[in-house]
C-alpha cells in the first residue's frame, strides 16, 4: 500500500483531480464507484479491473489511515462533507457508491 499521507491527489484520487462534479449527474452511483476504483487501484498498486467492489475495503488491507484519506479526499472531489463512519457503514466500493448515489439524487431531488 502507498503512503498515503505525502501522496499527492492526483495519483490516488479521480483520473482528473481537478475535476469536481457540477452537476447531479456527476455524482451518479457510477460516478462514484469509479471514483473510488481508481483510488484504490492506485493506493494498492493493482489494476483497476482488479479492484473488486464487492469485498469489504479490509480484504484489500486497508488500515485506519488509508479509510481517513479516503474518505477526505471524496469528501472534496464530492464537494460535500463524507459521514466518517461511512466505511463501516458500508464495508465495500459498491455500498458505499450506492449509498452516497442515493443520497446525492434524494438530496438534488428535496
């Protein structure tokens, strides 16, 4: 795993770290979970495709430092603040895509 406190965003977050989402498209369960691939991809050192986002992140190994990166760094590619507790929350890419999905639609849709 990377270190992730002195990695810079671009080669652990978005594909384009200057991209924010304008729009509620943007922040679709896709969008989201191809976010997070990315960042795991590239905080693990594996191939996207290999990024399951099925398995809980504590099958890839990810320690307590690596969940507050993570969870920051969405935080602000989102532009909205992130639960803390998300990850326990909802253990896996996918939960936690579909979590922060549905929230973003209900809260565009209120």
């Amino acid at each position: 795993m990377k270190n992730v406190e002195n990695a810079p965003t671009e080669t652990l977050g978005c594909k384009d770290p200057e991209a924010n989402p304008s729009d509620a498209q943007a922040y679709s369960s896709e969008h989201i979970q191809a976010w997070l691939v990315t960042y795991m991809a590239n905080l693990f050192d594996i191939p996207e495709h290999e990024a399951d986002v099925t398995i809980p992140f504590e099958q890839f190994g990810l320690d307590s430092a690596a969940a507050v990166a993570i969870i920051g760094e969405l935080a602000k590619w989102l532009g909205r603040e992130v639960d803390p507790n998300i990850i326990d929350e909802h253990p896996s890419i996918q939960a936690i895509s579909i979590h922060l999905g549905e929230s973003t639609r209900l809260t565009d849709h209120a």
